[in-house]
C-alpha cells in the first residue's frame, strides 16, 4: 500500500465492523432491521457487540441463540472470526491486513482520515467573556481554555465556527469609573504610562475600587456618576470617548494573556454588550407585544412556565429594571436573538461557570416562547465546576484575594522550567525557554481540560507540570520521543506492507488510532475535551507498551517499516489532538 495523500474519511473499523452487524441481523432477522448493533472495543477481541442480549426479547429467542444466528450471518470480508461468549456477547476479530490498511490510509491523509461530521451545522460558541476594567482572573481561565478546545475540535471537523467575546463593556459602574477618571487627570492608568509588567487593567481595576469607594462614601460623587451614565447612554461624545479608551485599554491586557495562553480569539471575535444597545428596544418591544414580558411592580419582567424559585414563586428574567435600565438578561434576550437571525447559528454554546445555568435556562425558554429558539436549533449552556485552592476552596491568593491570571501562568512556566531542565540539562537558554513557556501552558490548559468539565478541580502546579501521570508534559514528552525515534531512522517516507501478522502490541496500538475520528465525534457531541485527553493518554500508554514489546529501529524489513508507520501515525495523531485541546507538541524537550 502505497502513499497517496488523500483528504477523504477512512471509515473507522468501528463504524465497519457495526454495519457487519447491522447487516447481520437484517439478514437473520429482517424484522429488527436497523436495530443499534451496540459495538464497542473490547478486551477479549477487537470488537463486542451487546446486539444479541439486547434484542433477543424482540427476536422471541434466547441471546445465545441469537447470538449464534448472527455470527453465521456475519462470514465477511471485514471479519477475521467470531465468537459467542457469555450469555451472548459477541467477540469480533478483524483480519490483520484490514488493520494494516486503516494505518496506511490514515497516514496518507492530511487530517488523519479523520471524518466531518458537523460539516453541515454553524455553531456560535461564546467563551471567555471578561469584564473591561476588571483583571483576568482564576475565573475566566476555564471558559477560555475550554471553549478554545470546542471552537478547535468543532472546528476540526466540519462546522463553521463563530467565536464570539461577549465582553462585558457595559453598564452603569462605567459612569462612576469615567467620573472618577475625570476628576483624578493624575491617575495612571494607560498600557505605556506603566512600569514594564504592570498591566494597564490591573491600574484600571485599583482605580475602579477607589471609584466605588468613593461612590460608596460621598452622595455627591454618586450623584455625578449617575449623571455620567446618563451621558453615556444618551452619547455625550467625551463620555463616550472616554468609556472607548477604558475599552481599549483593557483590550489590550487580554490580548496579552490570550496570545499567551495561544487561543484562537482575534479582536473581530469581541463583541461586548454593548454591541446589544441598539437592538434592546425592539427585543423589549417585540416579547412585550407578545405578552412574554409582563409589567411587575414597576418592572419588565419575564415569568417562567418551567422554573420556580425559593417560595415558590417562579423564576424571572429581569428585562427592564424599576429606574428604566437594562442588564444582563436584556441583553442576553437581544443576543440570542441576534444570534439565531442574523448570525444563523444551527447550534449556539455558552461556556459559563456552572452558577449561570438557571440564567441560560430562562434565556432559552424565553427565546423559545418568542418563537426564535426553533426545535431545529440546539442551544446548551456548556457549565464548568469552580478552580480549587490546595485547601480545597475556590482558589485565592494567601491573602485571600483574587488569583490574576498571569501571575498564575508564570508559576506555571517557572515550575515546567525547572523540571525540563532537570530532564534535560544541556539545552540552551532560549530553548529552554520556548519550551518551558510551551510546556507550562500546556500543563494548565491540559489540567483544565482533562477533568469532567462540571468538576471542581484542584490547581496543582507541582502536579500539573510532572512528566509521569495524566499530563500535559507527559504527552508532550511522549511525542518528543517517536519524533527522537524517527529522526534517528532518518524520518523515511515509509510503505505498509498488510500481509504482515500483527503483533499483540501493534494491534492494540493501530486499534487505538483508528478510534481518533470516534473520539473526537464524542468530544463534538457531549462538549466534554476530557474524552480526548484520556484517549491521547491511553493512545500514550499503548505506544509505550508496543515499543517495549516491539523493537523498531533494528528490526528486519519489512516489519522495520511497518512499525516505522505505527510510530509516526502515533506522533502525528499525538500532535493533531493536543492541538484541538490548544496544546503544542515541541520537537524535544
Ligand atoms: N461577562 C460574563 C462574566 O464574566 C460572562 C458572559 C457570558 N456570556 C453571555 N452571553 N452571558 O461572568
């Protein structure tokens, strides 16, 4: 088999081995045609299928007995040899050269074979969402990073992705900020005004405190900051320039962390609420002609059918405050409108902490009463557990306040550093450098991912950085020793030949590679990045294992070359799926 690039899908032998099924109890028993053939890889063969014990009430027979049918039905190309075991289970074996077959093909392929099954669908995925003025902190870590990972995998396979920064710009601490920016012309606060390593958002968020202290103790600074959002909102130019600055600013603090963390959000991916003022009196318009929103002591309001809150009363979106403002709930009506009319989205995310939910739940049921959120369209809140301290609570600096995020991916690169280095004395400085950075981010971001996504999670430097366990840095390392083995075999292009039988560890291991295109499909449909980090570090674990068992550079052709195969498959799909989690491979370490 030879090596022809080729961008099409190489079925997974999953899929194949399910439709031997499938078609095998279509031909035994026509009327369960279509029945799910429940295939699965298995320890006691490549494949189980569950098909027999789950449908042999519908067939009016025993599991084993039906078991027994399909296996004479199943005499196959695909099929090497089937076997009944159990009450029914079905234990399937493939033909070694079909195997082979998958590794070649997969090699040949730019993405790995690897299918796109959400070609067809536009998904909105909003994610990472900071306040303007305020710090990045702990808490905007997870949405960023784990909204990356599903922009990149949705992204992978098929669907057109649009990434959206709901930034919060907007609301009435801007007047109070903008006042007391006024009023104290002394105040540094711009990016180049500062001492290196100062942020201009981290001179924003002291300003912004001493403003609301001053808010807090003197009724007329309150008044005149009152009077500043009125300014805002009815446009008054300097106000407004002003408030684009503060904006601006912040910008570009989030630029540093997210060009730092390497995610895919560009400047065109930012649109604040504010972005939402003008379409907020039709949305309100619109529900109120509607009878969704009602008038409730003075106030705007949605009730919902579905929730009720403490006393039983039933939960509510606030879409026009008693004073005539609006929030958070308004614009998220007028954003998820905007997002099904305009952007047309087939599908919208929202990755939030996990304390949103009830919220992203009455948005979707009001949009479904308002007719925009359509049976057609899928619209999940994608909730995330909290970051934890060493002490098991929410994570917080020793002096209890909040953790910045810079400052916590530097911790994170000095630590990768030192570890490196021990691993790794001679390397010079500036690569070392890359690769701690490389290395250091990678261990938070494959720490945030590897864990059930609604889990709260322990932030553990020591841990995340170690190159033994589940990590980031073990993966990283793992793929920098296939590449040392490549490299040491002069990184030939390399031919399969199929008739070669399959040894125990190669098999495991070529079995795993097939599963990457399932995996990722899984990813894609539970929105869970933990599915691939586990896969990645079983796929690890199985190289391990096969290059322990199977010597590679001094074996005789043409085994040589077909474990050559095995082992750049391995670095290649190592590669590609620590890049859907946001992850580099470097080429050492
Ligand atoms: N800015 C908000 C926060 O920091 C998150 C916004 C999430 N997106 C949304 N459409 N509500 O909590």
């Amino acid at each position: 088999m030879s090596h022809r690039e080729s961008n099409h899908e190489v079925r997974p032998l999953l899929g194949q081995v399910a439709d031997s099924v499938s078609q095998a109890i279509a031909h035994a028993y026509p009327e369960l045609a279509g029945a799910d053939p429940l295939v699965r890889r298995s320890e006691h063969a490549d494949f189980q299928s569950n098909a027999a014990l789950a449908l042999a009430k519908r067939a009016r027979t025993k599991p084993a007995e039906l078991a027994q049918a399909l296996t004479s039905a199943m005499a196959g190309e695909r099929v090497e040899r089937v076997e009944v075991s159990g009450p029914g289970f079905l234990n399937i074996t493939v033909p070694d050269q079909l195997i082979w077959g998958q590794v070649a093909a997969r090699l040949a392929s730019p993405r790995l074979g690897v299918g796109t099954p959400t070609a067809a669908q536009r998904i909105v995925i909003d994610y990472s969402a900071p306040n303007i003025a305020k710090e990045m902190h702990v808490g905007h870590l997870r949405t960023t990073i784990i909204g990356d990972s599903l922009a990149r995998v949705l992204g992978f396979l098929g669907a057109e992705v649009i990434r959206q920064n709901h930034l919060g710009d907007w609301g009435t601490q801007f007047g109070m900020l903008i006042q007391y920016l006024d009023e104290h012309p002394d105040a540094t606060w711009h990016h180049d005004e500062l001492a290196a390593g100062t942020s201009a958002v981290s001179a924003l968020d002291e300003l912004y405190r001493a403003a609301r202290a001053a808010f807090d103790a003197d009724p007329d600074f309150a008044e005149r900051s009152r009077n500043r959002v009125v300014a805002l909102q009815a446009g008054d130019p300097d106000t407004v320039a002003r408030w684009k600055e503060i904006v601006a600013e912040s910008e570009k603090a989030f630029r540093d962390i997210y060009d730092r963390l390497g995610v895919l959000l560009t400047p065109e991916d930012s649109v604040g609420e504010s972005f939402y003022n003008p379409m907020l009196a039709d949305v309100i318009d619109e529900l109120t002609k509607a009878g969704i929103a009602v008038e409730s002591e003075g106030a705007l309001v949605i009730f919902s059918d579905e929730v009720t809150g403490p006393e039983g009363k039933p939960a509510l979106l606030m879409v026009r405050k008693r004073d005539g403002g609006y929030g958070y709930d308004t614009t998220d009506l007028a954003t998820i409108r905007y997002r099904i009319h305009d952007l047309k989205a087939d599908r919208l995310l929202y990755v939030t902490d996990s304390r949103q939910a009830l919220h992203f739940q009455l948005i979707f049921e009001a949009a479904r009463r308002a007719g925009w959120l359509t049976d057609d369209i899928d619209a999940a809140h994608v909730p995330y557990g909290t970051v934890l301290g060493p002490d098991g609570r929410p994570f917080k600096t020793r002096s209890g306040g909040t953790v910045r995020l810079m400052d916590l991916l530097d911790d994170a690169v000095n630590r990768a550093r030192e570890v490196v280095r021990e691993k790794n004395p001679d390397l010079p400085r500036e690569e070392l450098d890359r690769i701690a950075e490389q290395a250091g981010i990678g261990a938070v971001k494959y720490a945030d991912l590897s864990t059930s996504r609604i889990k709260d999670y322990v932030f553990d430097v020591d841990r995340m950085v170690s190159f033994t366990g589940n990590t980031g840095v073990y993966l990283q390392y793992a793929h920098t020793r296939i590449r040392s083995i490549l490299r040491k075999a002069g990184d030939p292009d390399v031919t399969v030949d199929p008739s070669i039988a399959l040894h125990p560890a190669e098999r495991a291991l070529a079995l795993e590679l097939d599963d990457f295109g399932p995996t990722l499909a899984a990813v894609a449909e539970t929105l869970e990045p933990h599915k691939l980090c586990g896969y990645l570090y079983d796929l690890a674990r199985d190289f391990t294992t096969f290059y322990e068992a199977c010597p590679v550079l001094n074996a005789e052709e043409p085994v040589r070359s077909n474990r050559l195969a095995l082992c750049r498959l391995t670095a290649h799909t190592l590669r590609q799926g620590l890049g859907l989690l946001g992850i580099s491979a470097p080429e050492r370490m």
